[in-house]
C-alpha cells in the first residue's frame, strides 16, 4: 500500500496530482528548483525537498537527485507527472532500484513507446531516411518528449538543416535527449487521440476520443472529448489500434495513442507512456479519477469489470502567458488575481500574487466545461472565460474564447491548420472602447477636486492608456454632481466599479489597478504617463528582444561591424523551454551587439542595431 508519494514535477500537474492524494489519505512530498522555491506546488505539498538550480536540466531533469529526494522524504512511490522526466525509461528503472513504486508501465514499455521513432517500427511504420522535393512538406519532429518542442514544419528543403539543428537543441533543452526523426506532415488532419487504462491482469481499456486539433506550434491548445463527427467504425477502428499499441508492450498504467485522422482513415502518430495534460475532459466524460486508477493499477488492483459510462462532452482550453498576435511571445509578470465561475473546473499551479517566470512552461490554468451537449459545453466554456478575473500578464484569453465561437470549431470542422488561417482574424484587437474610461473615472473617484488637481476644476481632465498595442487619450471632469464625460452618463463610479450609461443602455465596468496595470472588465490596459519621456527613442534598426528569457546561440562570427542580410538569423533566445529566433530586420552593417551567450534580458532589452545599407 502506497503511504508516501513524491510527484518529480512541478506546477498544475503537481498540485492536481497532490489533490487525488489527499483525497485517497496519501502523504504528498513536492521537488522544486530554486525558481520554485515558493511556487504552489511546493506549498500545498505535505513536505518539499529542494533541487539547486534553476533550468531544467539541473533540476526536474535530474532523475538522480529526485530519487535521493524521495528516499529523504520517506517515501514510498514515485509519480512523474507528464514532461520532464516522465517518458524516460532510465528514470522509471532508477526508481523501481531505489525500491519505490513507480506510477507508471514499465521501463521496457516506455523504452518501446517513448521514442517515437520506435513505436513507429513497432506498429510497422518507418520515418523519412532521405528527403526529397516529392517528400515536401515534412515535419521534424522530437523522438522523446511532447508539447510541441522539437518541432517544426519545413516546406523547402533548403530550410531542413536549419530546422533540424534547432529541433534538436529544443529537444535537448526540455527532455534532455536531441534525437530527431523526420515524417511526412499531413496539411489538413485531425489530431485525435484514445485514452487506455491497462491493469496487470491483462485488460485493456479504450476510455473514448478526445480531439486536440487547434494546437499552436504543435502544442495543443483546446482539447475535448468524445472527438466529434467520427464515424462508428472509424471509432472502432481507433481503439482497436490503441489496443494493438498496448498489447504490443504489455502496457499498464494511463496512457494515450495519438492518431491524425485525414480522408477518413487514422494515422498512427504516438503512444504518449503517461498521463496526458488533456486528462480532465476524460475524466469529467467518464465520471473517473484517472490520477486515481493509476495509484491503484500502480499498487496492483485489477480494473472494475464494468466499464464506466459516457456522458455528455466536454472541452479543455489551456489558458497562457503570452502574445498569439506576435509569434506567441511568452510573457512573465506577477498572477495579481484568478477567478473563474464556478461552473467550470480550474486545473492551476498558480494562486493570487504568484511570479510567472522565465524557465518553465507559460501554461497558467486549464479550464475545464462539461454539459449534456458539445454546444452547451462550448457555450460554458467560452463564457466561464470570458467572465474570468485573470490580473496579470497578457494571455490567449480573448484567443481562446473567439475560436470557441468560430463557426469552424462550433461545426466541427476543424484540423490542425485551424491556427495557419484565421490567426490574424483572431487576434485582430476589439478591446471595449469605454474599458479606458472606465480605467480614468476609476483612478479619479476620491481625488479631492480642489486639492489634487493642478488644472481648473471645469477643465477637462486628460488620461492616456494602451491598450491592444496602441495608445489611447481619454478625457472628463469634475461636475457638481460628480464625474462627467462626453457622450455617456457616469451613472456610478468608485475605485472599483463604474457603470456608464450609452445609448440608454447601462454598462457594468469592473476595474482593478496594480501600478500602472490596468484591468477593465476582460480588458488589459496600461496607464501611460500624460507627457511621453522625449528621451525614450530608438535608433533605427534597433533590435530588441521580443519577450523574457535567455540568449542561448549568437550567430557565429558575428560582431560589430560585420555586414548583415535581411532575414539572416543573429540572436537565438530560450524563453519557456522554447527557442525563438531575432533576424536582421534589413541589408546592413551590424553596428552595435549588446547580446552576449547566457545572458537573462526582460522584454524591449536591447539586442543589437543593424544599420540599412543606403540604395
């Protein structure tokens, strides 16, 4: 019987493992980086054990030191969660030597299973050896891992070394193994998926579909279950894979074998040897705790001989820190607030005040809706988002809710290139005109008419506020009656609350201030100074870095001086376990280079200025 259980994990995987635990009388025990130190995890957890440093590969990829930490801890098993170390067979035989249960198949599964290039050879597939112009497009792919890292899609051969040296340290980075394959990538495909449960008595159980079609840079984004519009026999034909998958390795545990569904037939992609981070659509379809039924399977307990029962569907969106409008820049910043209806089910690692940093994945929360029906589940969902307080940094908030209610998603027929051809539509900004007047008669309410205010009373009073990238000027007044502004009526306004009066139509505006960042409602905005610094400018072909994170590579031979060409890679960053790459915005002279390899830079830091060569 498992007392003690020690997840080699960190952030919402962590604590959503820790709450099955508390539930069934089990001892938590947490690892952290040094980054971590007060991250969630490490608090909700009965003990924590430290692990110095902070990327990854001196912490969470670090299967020694886990191992040592869960023997000090005192416990008894070992769950891994889903990244890191969890499809490493190495890791799953160390903890089985150290005599603790692993929750998890065995290591010869996840060895047969974990290389991707391996379960394509044992369900009779074989990668691309040699590419070719009639090959195109292909995709380089991660042989370990998941979550979109160690992937890109190449259209032109000449962009395949490039895109295998960076598959391959991206890969390296988040998994700690830089093997890569190359498969043919199919355009218009559905990513869909079956979850099994396997015991060590011999069943296998196929729990349903789930479709993970919209994905951004490979990595999902909005997942649900049952996948719809699949045929019946195609849905018999998708278990029976997974099946065969399983029973190809004698598998036990959680797991997941992913498929591309295109014409009407299935493509086997993958086996992932662990629980997936899409599990709660299943376990909300099914009834089940699947975090559960591995702790049992784990601790020898056949599967009940009835299988559970479908009911309803539901959907998953993975709610994170970043940018989708600029290259899904990953952002960092204080979590101020999260709240979200009670309707829907909230899967986090972080609480109010928390940092969202630099090393680890941008994912914030998973929010969770199930209903009867996939419309009322999309309808839950994308309204529990849209009602949600989330203060901090930007996000695919606004992202999100627009796909859920895109015509393409709601009918069911979407694919994987869903992202390739309605992101700009989806990101084209539509923030609330009145949100930033909201934003000033907040900031005003209490201010003394006569005390603080240098400008005649009966003037008006100006705010200037970005919001979407642009700036935006605001005016009002001090009346007798209070606050006033053209064209509305401030029917009430406090520090917290406004309610304006347009076209007869009353608005509620909800309004929380940290610094100089603003919260109206669903809208994020900053308040700017009322005079622009006139020493703040930039010379031209300043290139700047995009967002948080590490300069890993500079382009060799690289200096002040050297000539450059427009498009030509010079900077590398790793910002999230993920690389992103600064080129030469023009034909030029590189005539500064303040970038240097290790160096952390923030947002707007200045990486380099290229010169434009004149015509």
């Amino acid at each position: 019987m498992i007392t003690t259980l020690l997840v080699a994990n960190r952030g919402e995987i962590a604590c959503r493992i820790f709450r099955t635990c508390r539930e069934l009388g089990i001892r938590t025990v947490a690892v952290h980086s040094d980054a971590d130190e007060n991250a969630l995890h490490a608090r909700v957890a009965d003990t924590a054990v430290r692990l110095p440093g902070a990327a990854p590969a001196e912490t969470y990829l670090r299967g020694d030191l886990i191992v040592k930490a869960a023997l000090a801890a005192g416990a008894d098993a070992v769950h891994p969660g889903y990244g890191f170390l969890s499809e490493n067979p190495d890791f799953a035989r160390a903890v089985l030597d150290a005599g603790l249960t692993w929750i998890g198949p065995s290591p010869e599964a996840i060895e047969a299973m974990a290389s991707k290039t391996r379960a394509k050879e044992l369900m009779g597939l074989t990668p691309l050896q040699e590419v070719t112009e009639a090959d195109l497009p292909v995709l380089v792919k991660a042989a370990a891992g998941g979550g979109g890292r160690g992937m890109r899609i190449v259209r032109r051969l000449e962009e395949l070394p490039a895109a295998l040296e960076a598959a391959r340290a991206e890969a390296a980075s988040a998994f700690g193994d830089g093997e890569v394959f190359i498969e043919p990538y199919l355009e218009h495909g559905r990513h869909v998926e079956v979850q099994i449960l396997a015991d060590t008595h011999g069943t296998i159980r196929p729990l349903g579909t789930r479709d993970c079609s919209l994905q951004r840079r490979h990595q999902k984004v909005v997942e649900e279950a049952p996948a719809p519009g699949l045929s019946e026999q195609l849905t018999e034909d998708l278990y029976a894979l997974a099946v065969q998958a399983a029973c190809a390795v004698a598998y036990t545990g959680a797991g997941t074998v992913e498929f591309l569904v295109a014409d009407g037939r299935a493509h086997f992609l993958e086996m992932n040897t662990r629980l997936q981070v899409e599990h709660p659509v299943t376990e909300a379809v099914f009834g089940i705790d699947l975090v559960a039924e591995q702790i049992r399977i784990a601790e020898g307990a056949a599967l009940e001989k009835d299988p559970p029962r479908a009911r309803g569907h539901a959907i998953e969106a993975r709610l994170y820190a970043e940018d989708p409008a600029h290259d899904w820049a990953p952002q960092t910043g204080t979590l101020h607030h999260l709240a979200v209806p009670d309707a829907v089910r909230l899967d986090t690692g972080y609480t109010d005040g928390d940092t969202i940093g630099v090393h680890y994945d941008p994912m914030i929360a998973k929010v969770v809706a199930h209903a009867p029906t996939r419309t009322e589940a999309i309808r839950r969902l994308a309204g529990a988002l849209e009602r949600a307080d989330l203060h901090g940094p930007l996000t695919n908030r606004d992202l999100l809710v627009r796909s859920l209610r895109h015509e393409e998603f709601t009918s069911g027929r979407m694919d994987t290139g869903f992202y390739d051809r309605h992101l700009p539509a989806l990101t084209t900004p539509a923030p609330d005109p009145y949100a930033p007047l909201a934003a000033a008669l907040a900031d005003a309410h209490g201010r003394s008419r006569f005390g603080g205010w240098r400008n005649v009373p009966s003037q008006p009073q100006v705010k200037r506020y970005a919001v979407a990238g642009e700036e935006q000027e605001v005016r009002y007044r001090h009346a007798r009656d209070g606050l006033a502004a053209e064209g509305v009526r401030v029917v009430h306004a406090d520090a917290r609350v406004v309610v304006l009066e347009v076209d007869g139509v009353e608005r509620t505006y909800t309004v929380a201030r940290y610094g100089d960042e603003v919260h109206v409602g669903a809208t994020r905005l900053t308040a700017l100074p009322r005079f622009p610094d006139p020493t703040a400018q930039l010379a031209p072909g300043s290139l700047l870095a995009p967002m948080p994170g590490t300069v890993v590579r500079i382009a060799e031979g690289l200096e002040e001086g050297a000539a450059v060409q427009a498009g030509q890679p010079l900077i590398w960053l790793e910002a999230m376990k993920m690389q992103h790459r600064i080129s030469a915005p023009v034909t030029g002279t590189l005539t500064a280079l303040h970038a240097t390899t290790g160096r952390q830079v923030e947002p707007g830091t200045l990486l380099a200025v290229v010169q434009e060569t004149s015509s």
